[in-house]
C-alpha cells in the first residue's frame, strides 16, 4: 500500500534556520516500511524554508504530492494550536481524494470524539501512540480489534481503548529518510542551546512519571515510563550518525536521567564506541535525578547540556501547577551541574494564574543569581485533556468552532495572570530583552569555535537577503 503522512502548517514569521527533527510520523513511517508498504511525508511545517510563509503554495505542493504519489491512506498529525490546520487540509484533500483519510496525534488523543464530529472528511482517529494501529488499519484488520481506534459506524462513533507499546526495542529505527531534512539539518542555535551544530532528535524512552497539571504527555503516552534497551539507543545513535553526518543529538525524552543504571550503560557503550569525540548531545531532565557521579558520566560521553523544566522560582507556584518539586531541589541541580561544568538550559512558564509583575522581576533576579547558562519563558497553554483545562476551561474546546480564528483567538487570550499584555510586553522590552540579548551573545562566543562562528556570520548575512525573499516575495 502507499501512505502518506502529513505535518501540519504552522506560520513562523522568523523561521529558525533549523528545529528539532519531529519523530511520530518517522516512527509512523518506519513500522510501515518494515511491513512492506510504501510511506512519504509531507511536511507542512518544514515545507515553508523552501516555498515561504506563502501557505497557498504549501497547499499547492501537498495536492500536487497527492495527485503523484496516489496514496491509497493519508494520515495526518494534529496538534491542538493548530487544529484549524487539519480541518483545513482534510477539506483540501477531499476535493481530490476519495481513500481512507486518518488523524492521529496529541489533540486527536484529547479529544477524538470531538475530532470527528467536527471534521467529516475524516474517516477515523487513532488516539495514542499510533504505530501498531496504523499498520493494523492499513492491513485491514476489523476494527474493533484496532487498539486506540475511534470510527464512524451507521451514524455513531465506536471506540477502543488505546494500548501503550510495551516493547518499544521491537519497533524498528525512526525512518528519517522518509522526511525532507533539507531544512532540519541545516546548523541551528535552537536545538542544543547556542551551539551551531546540526542535530538530529532521539526518544530513547516513553512516558513520565510525574503529573503537571498543564502536560499532555501522561494523556498520549499512558501512566509510567518505558525504554528503550541502551544497545538499541546506541546502535540507532551510530546510524544517524553514519547515514546523516550529525554533530549532535537532541534527545527528547522527558527525563533521560529517570533510570541511572540505564544512563550510565548508555554513556558507557558511547564511549567504547568512540561516539563522544563526534558528537555533543543535550537531555531534558528532572532537576531531583542530578547527581554529581551522574552528571560527570554524562560529561564524559559527550553530553554539554542539560534542560530543566525549572518553571517557577516560587514554592508557591511550583505547588500550585502540582510540579511535585522545590526552589532548594532545582538549586542544588544547579549548583550541581555548575560544579561539573555542565550547561543548564532553563524552562520558565510565564503567563501562570496570578502572576504579578514582581513575580517577574522575581524570577528574573532568580536566574541571574543562579547564572543559569540559558533559559526561555514560554506562555502556558491551557491544552485540552489536561487536568488543568479540565479545571479552568472544560468544555471549551468541544462547544468552540475549529476555525483559524476562533482557535488562534482561544490560544492567543488565555489571560490568567493578573497582568495586562501591553504592561508585560513594556517589562519584557525593558528587563527580560536587554538581559537575555546579552546571554545570547556570550553564550554563542562560549559555545562555538571559530569555524561555527564563521558559517554562523555567514549565514545570517546569507539568510538576511533570502529571508526577505521568502516572506515579502
Ligand atoms: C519536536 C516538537 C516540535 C518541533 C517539531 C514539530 C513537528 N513538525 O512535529 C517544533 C519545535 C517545530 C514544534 C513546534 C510546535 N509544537 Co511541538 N513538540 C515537539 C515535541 C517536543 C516532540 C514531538 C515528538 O517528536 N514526539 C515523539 C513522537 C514519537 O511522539 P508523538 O508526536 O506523540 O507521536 C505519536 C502519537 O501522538 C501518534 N501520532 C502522532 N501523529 C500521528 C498521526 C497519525 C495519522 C497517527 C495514526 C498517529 C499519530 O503516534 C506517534 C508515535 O507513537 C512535543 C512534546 C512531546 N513529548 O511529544 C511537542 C508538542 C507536540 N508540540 C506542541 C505544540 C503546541 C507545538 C506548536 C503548535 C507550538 C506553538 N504553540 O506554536 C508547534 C507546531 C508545529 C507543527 N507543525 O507541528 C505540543 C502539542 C500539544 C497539544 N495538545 O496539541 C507538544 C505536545 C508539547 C506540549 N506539551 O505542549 N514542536
Ligand atoms: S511537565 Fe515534564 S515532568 Fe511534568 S508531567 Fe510533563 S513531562 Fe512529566
């Protein structure tokens, strides 16, 4: 059978001149392939480096890919902020196709009845990890015997409970070559902070532990963790390096540190394979599992950088999103890492209930007592199916229309903080922007030698003229 598998558009006005790699539908794409089948993806997302923010064109070269490639099932990724894009893309499909067309992803998870009965292009969804239902689904089994399916039948919706994979090593490698990784491969600063190195992105694991109140991942990836073996991780890393020339890996999991025995087996086995003289990588972590011995392994294997969801530098915050750490237990990681000459990368969440201007400065004065190498402060997004849209807008989602505006206007007015936009963005302009322009600015000279300086000069001035082309051309 022929698949295709679709990312959604998501505009960036200042596209990065890379991103992290994105891995469902490579998975996706490599369970079906080690079934015979033949898979391409399109993406959406990264499709706009080469034809610009110019959507219709976008759109243009997906039909085109349709019409050529005749796929016999189309699957699309949704992810909630831009849902308007997969109610889009199934209405533009339909004008030109007429075979199975599925959605899968975090907000089909969410919210699959709502999915379908919102969008009738679409046949059925698969809610969790999609890799055995789809290929079950495309080999034509029944579909009460399809685990996470919801279906259309004589008018109603039926559905089965979705099952986590439990023996994530019998899956076969992320099939990247299904991708065009024109654009993710190019040298970035984004994926392992400050670093210009081009990078690929690993899961060696599924899962987490913990239960933020804002987080998705427990509702798409079930209770608890599961792994991958640290032979199948290193064979996988030794791959990407060998078929795409990588200087660095981005691992994504949630908390890589979550088993030490496993985190010193992998270093260990990179090591012996030589692999840290070729490349650097970075993890996300749990600031409780930094311990000094732990940190120096990683070190030792190549690791420069380690990320933290730090959030918060008040108690009364991290309580109040249920974060189930402390100020003392992110400051000792800190420390920790400092000590080992470790880089620590800084998740703030901004936008939380209640938060004041001297939350703010707070926070501020926090990361620059802490000298933390970098951080970023994203707004919280109050996602569907998590405990927090559960107790702040239930039902929104479900009763709202999925058009561009209605969803971009419900992500964009979230207002929870106590703070009025035009006061933030004047606070931000006046103390977060100078602050951090000037960490970039050291951080790119500590991070890079000179011949990553050189390219990176050189692409700006580069990009600068392209970049105009794309965007006003
Ligand atoms: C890498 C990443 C990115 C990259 C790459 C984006 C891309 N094109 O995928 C970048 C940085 C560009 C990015 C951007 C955005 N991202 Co992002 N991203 C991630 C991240 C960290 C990892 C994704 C990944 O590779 N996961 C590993 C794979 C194996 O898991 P998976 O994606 O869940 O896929 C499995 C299932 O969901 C399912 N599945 C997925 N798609 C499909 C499709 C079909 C047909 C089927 C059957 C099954 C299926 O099967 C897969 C394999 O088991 C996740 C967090 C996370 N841990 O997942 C956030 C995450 C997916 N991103 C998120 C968001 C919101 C965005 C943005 C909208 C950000 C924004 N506000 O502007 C944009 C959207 C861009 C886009 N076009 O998708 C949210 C989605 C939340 C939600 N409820 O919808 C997440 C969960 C982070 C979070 N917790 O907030 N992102
Ligand atoms: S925010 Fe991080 S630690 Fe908390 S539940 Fe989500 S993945 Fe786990």
């Amino acid at each position: 059978m022929r698949i295709l598998l679709i990312y959604p558009y998501a505009s960036y006005k200042t596209m990065p001149p890379s991103s992290w790699v994105p891995l469902s539908l490579p998975y996706l794409a490599g369970l079906l392939k080690q079934a015979g089948h033949e898979v391409k993806i399109m993406d959406r997302f990264a499709a706009q480096y080469k034809l610009g923010g110019n959507q219709a064109l976008i759109d243009k070269a997906m039909l085109q890919t349709i019409t050529e490639f005749k796929p016999d099932l189309i699957g699309i990724n949704a992810v909630s902020p831009l849902v308007y894009d997969l109610v889009e893309t199934a209405g533009l499909i339909r004008q030109i196709y007429t075979g199975p067309l599925l959605a899968g992803g975090h907000h089909v998870t969410a919210l699959p009845e709502a999915t379908l009965q919102k969008i009738p292009e679409l046949d059925a969804v698969i809610t969790g990890e999609g890799e055995y239902s789809l290929l079950r689904f495309v080999e034509g089994a029944k579909a009460a015997d399809i685990p996470g399916l919801w279906w259309r039948d004589n008018g109603q919706i039926r559905s089965n409970p979705a099952e986590p994979i439990t023996d994530l090593d019998k899956l076969p490698f992320p099939d990247f070559s299904s991708l065009d990784l024109s654009y993710y491969l190019n040298r970035g600063l984004e994926t392992i902070r400050h670093h210009y190195v081009s990078t690929i992105s690993l899961l060696t694991s599924r899962g987490c532990v913990k239960k933020c109140e804002f987080c998705t991942e427990s509702l798409t990836y079930g209770k608890g963790v599961r792994f991958h073996s640290p032979e199948y991780v290193v064979e996988l890393l030794g791959k990407v390096y060998r078929d795409y020339g990588v200087e660095g890996i981005y691992f994504h999991d949630n908390d890589f540190l979550i088993s030490r025995s496993r985190v010193e087996a992998i270093c260990d086995l990179m090591i012996k394979r030589g692999l840290q003289r070729h490349l650097i990588w970075a993890i996300q972590a749990r600031a409780d599992h930094i311990e000094p011995e732990v940190v120096r392994r990683l070190k030792q294997a190549g690791c420069v950088l380690i990320e933290m969801g730090i959030e918060s530098a008040s108690q009364q915050t991290l309580d109040s999103m249920h974060k189930d750490s402390t100020v003392e237990i992110n400051e000792r990681a800190i420390k920790i890492c400092q000590q080992e000459g470790m880089k620590i990368h800084a998740y703030m969440l901004t936008g939380v209930e209640g938060e004041t201007i001297s939350d703010l400065e707070q926070r501020l004065a926090w990361l620059k007592k802490m000298r933390v190498f970098s951080f970023s402060w994203s707004p919280l997004q109050v996602h569907p199916g998590t405990r927090l849209y559960q107790r702040l807008r239930p039902g929104v989602f479900e009763n709202m229309p999925w058009s561009r505006e209605i969803v971009q206007d419900y992500y964009n007015n979230q207002q929870l903080s106590e703070i009025p936009p035009a006061e933030r963005q004047a606070w931000m302009e006046r103390n977060y922007m100078p602050y951090i322009r000037r960490r970039r600015r050291l951080n790119l000279i500590r991070s890079n030698n000179v011949e990553r300086l050189w390219d990176f000069f050189e692409m700006k001035i580069n990009r600068n003229s392209s970049h105009r082309e794309f965007f006003e051309g």
